[in-house]
C-alpha cells in the first residue's frame, strides 16, 4: 500500500483544518493510523490519492446503499443541477419525497426536510419539548443523535443521576436536562419515570445502535419503551438517521411493528448528499412554524439537487427490493467471519441486522454501552489495518457499523473473506 501523496495530503490539511479532517472519525485516531485522502469512487470501491484501492464496508457512514456513483442517482442529479442549485423557494420535489417518506414509514403523517441528521434531532427534541410543554429528554448511553448540545451527554452517571457533559462547551444547564439510561434495560427507564415522570417530554432511541456498533433494541423492550411513554404523556422519538431505508424499506418501525410518535431520518435518504428529516403524527407535526409555534428553519433545506438525489435512491430501494439479497449476503459475510476467527482461536462477537453488521473482539454478547466498550480496541486497530492493507476499508472504529450496498457482489465477499483469513492478531 502506497502512502507517501496521503500523507502529504493530511500534513497540508493539518495546517487549515483542525486535526487535518472535517468529522472526527475521520482521522483514523482509535485505529492508530493515517487517514486516507479519496480521489473517487465507484460501486463499492473507493480509491486513494495514492492510487490505492478498497472495497468500501463504511459507505460513507451508511448513506451510500446503491455503492458509489450510482448511476440513475447520477443522472437525477445532474438533470436537477441544471436546472439551478438552490432557489429558497419550494419546489414539487420536495413534496415527491416527502410523499414517499409518508407512504413508507407508518407513523408518519408529515416530514420536514432539513440539511443534516443532526438538525433532525435538534429539531425534534425542540418539538417534543414544545408539544409537552416539558424539558427533560431520556437518552441511553452509546446512542448517538449528532452533536446536538443536549445529546451530547455520556454513560457512567449511574441510572438515575443528571447528566454530565461529554464535551467542553455544553452547558451543565443543558445537560441537566438529559436523563440517561441503559440500552435495553427497561426497569431503568422506569426508574427514570417514576421520578421525572411529569417533566419528561420524549425518550429517543436509535432503535437498532449503529454508534456504539451494532446493538439491537429488544422488541420488548422498545414496546415497554412505548407503553411507558403512552403512560406519562410523553413522546417516543426514533432515531431512524442509520437504521431507516437500512433495515427494511420503513425502517425499524416496519420490521419490529412498534410506532414512534417522531421519527428522524437521514443519511439514505439524501443518496450521499447533505439532508436530514423529522417526521411524524399530524397533530404533532403542526406544531412547527409556520403552522405552529415551534420555530424551525433552514436556507438550504429540501435543496433540490439532495432531494433529487433522495428521490432517485428510494425509487431505487422501492422498485428492486434488494433488501432481503442484501441481508442474505451480509450473513454470509458474518458467519464466514465467525468461522475463520474461531478457527484461529480469536473471541469475538457479531452483531448484524439486515445489511448493517459489527464485529466486536470481544468474547460476551454485547447488549448496551457497558457490553460494548469491554471490547478490545487494540485488536480492533490491528484488525482494521491489516484489512485496509489488504485493500478493504471498515469502519476506523471498533464502536461502527459496517454495511454492505447493492453494489456488493458474492465476488466482494470472498475477496474479503479471504482477507481476513490473512488476518493475524
Ligand atoms: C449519523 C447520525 C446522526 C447525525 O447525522 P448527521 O447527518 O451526521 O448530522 C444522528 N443520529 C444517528 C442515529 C446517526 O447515525
């Protein structure tokens, strides 16, 4: 592997950029190693400026489910662009995705488009709070919402205590209002209510992990999850940013039958360009300005040329179905995985749900944050850059998921298997 035009490339970067990258994960720091610059991509490769090449397991962070360039994205794309980049003004488009969101996920009646992932959080934690009239918002430890000031609030505070801040810059009066539980414990949700009850406006959950790696919500769970919310007059919001248009054509919703009464949305639905959206029931979508008192906006939100992008790929989803080919070859890819580290003697975990999956070097089932976190990083770094080596590009953290797109072929797989058979740890 070539590395000398990279590393130029990160050194001239660090100058004008802090830490040389525009996202965090992107430095490749908990891998221990150098990022990688990208020249172009196509299909699941993606290729460096060292003229390297990978087949793509991160897909950039999820949003890129056809694989790369995509073709009829492409051509969307360029028609829409033509025809202006930005007006401020609405366009039919908008309304066409907003009508395939509603048709798909089943608890929602209205979206809202905005630019990021982030945003839809930040939005509809402000709905929830502006429906109920309540401050205090449920989180669980390892759930990731974007860096949204109130989400941004870490596990260890003990089940019942307020949370901490995890970054510099957040208000302790911010964060006091974040109550933190764990991943799939529903008596510490209870304890949560039984004692904030009448100040929690919403409990938000990634419904399936994807930022701690994989972990599934317990369908129990996420149904007590709901009766609880029922119960207290507060809102269930689902963080559907990874998992909606990843799992199934609707998301977790669809898959486990549970409802949300707000649900974000992101990443697929922007076919690799910047978007993010808040849907839900109408009499709580209402609330939004300029039909309610909830003030929410955005220059660029339901640009064309991102909508157009979003059109083109669900019509794509909707139209081939790929998602039970998807979730076949990705438990394929698991359990040859599974096969091959087991021989060599390496503890390790697998957590996969459809055509999303994580590897954990760890030897116990990993259920919530805690779980998550006793798996061993230094494997982890190892592993990711050896494969890279080998010219297949994971996640650059033990704490993602992997996912496969319709652009992978049974050929990838074997490619990558037969790497990680290489693999010595
Ligand atoms: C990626 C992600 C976000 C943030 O989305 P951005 O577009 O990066 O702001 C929020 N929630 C979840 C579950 C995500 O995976």
């Amino acid at each position: 592997m070539k590395t000398r035009t990279n590393e130029r490339l990160f050194t001239q970067a660090n100058k004008v950029i802090p830490g040389g990258v525009n996202s965090p994960v992107r430095a490749f720091k908990s891998v221990g190693a150098k990022p990688i610059f990208i020249e172009k991509a196509k299909g699941v490769m993606l290729q460096d400026a060292d003229g390297n090449r990978y087949i793509d397991y991160c897909l950039s962070w999820g949003p890129m489910i056809l694989g790369h360039a995509n073709k009829a994205v492409l051509d969307e794309v360029k028609k829409t662009m033509a025809k202006g980049t930005s007006y401020g003004i609405p366009t039919a488009l908008e309304t066409t995705l907003a009508e395939m969101i509603v048709a798909a996920v089943v608890s929602i009646d209205k979206v809202r488009l905005v630019s990021s992932g982030t945003e839809a959080v930040m939005t509809a934690i402000r709905l929830a709070r502006g429906a109920t009239g309540r401050d205090k918002v449920v989180k669980f430890a390892g759930c990731y919402h974007g860096h949204v000031d109130h989400m941004l609030v870490q596990a260890g505070s003990g089940l019942t205590t307020l949370g901490a801040p995890s970054s510099p810059g957040v208000p302790k009066d911010f964060a006091k209002h974040t109550l933190l539980a764990p991943y799939n414990d529903l008596e510490a949700v209870k304890k949560l209510f039984d004692r904030h009850g009448d100040c929690i406006a919403a409990v938000i959950i990634e419904p399936v992990a994807g930022n701690m790696g994989v972990v599934c919500a317990k369908k129990s769970f996420l149904k007590g999850l709901r009766t609880l919310c029922n119960k207290n007059k507060s809102l269930l919001i689902f963080d559907e940013v990874i998992s909606g248009f990843r799992v199934a054509w609707g998301g977790v919703q669809k898959l486990l039958g549970v409802k949300a009464d707000i649900t974000t949305l992101g990443k697929i639905i922007g076919g690799g360009f910047p978007i993010g959206a808040i849907g839900g029931k109408a009499s709580i979508m209402r609330r939004l300005s300029p039909e309610g008192a909830v003030y929410q906006a955005g220059t660029l939100s339901g640009n064309p040329v991102c909508v157009a992008a979003g059109i083109a790929t669900l019509k794509q989803l909707k139209t081939t179905n790929p998602y039970p080919r998807l979730e076949a070859m990705t438990i394929g890819l698991c359990t040859q995985i599974s096969e091959i580290l087991n021989a060599k003697g390496i503890e390790h975990t697998i957590n996969q749900i459809g055509s999303m999956f994580t590897l954990f070097f760890n030897p116990h089932p990993v259920t919530d944050y805690d779980t998550a976190t006793k798996s061993d990083t230094k494997k982890y770094a190892s592993y990711f850059r050896q494969m890279l080596n080998a010219g297949i590009y994971l996640p650059p953290s033990q704490f993602e998921a992997n996912f496969l797109s319709t652009a992978h072929t049974e050929g990838h797989v074997r490619r990558t298997v037969a790497a990680v058979r290489q693999v010595e740890l």
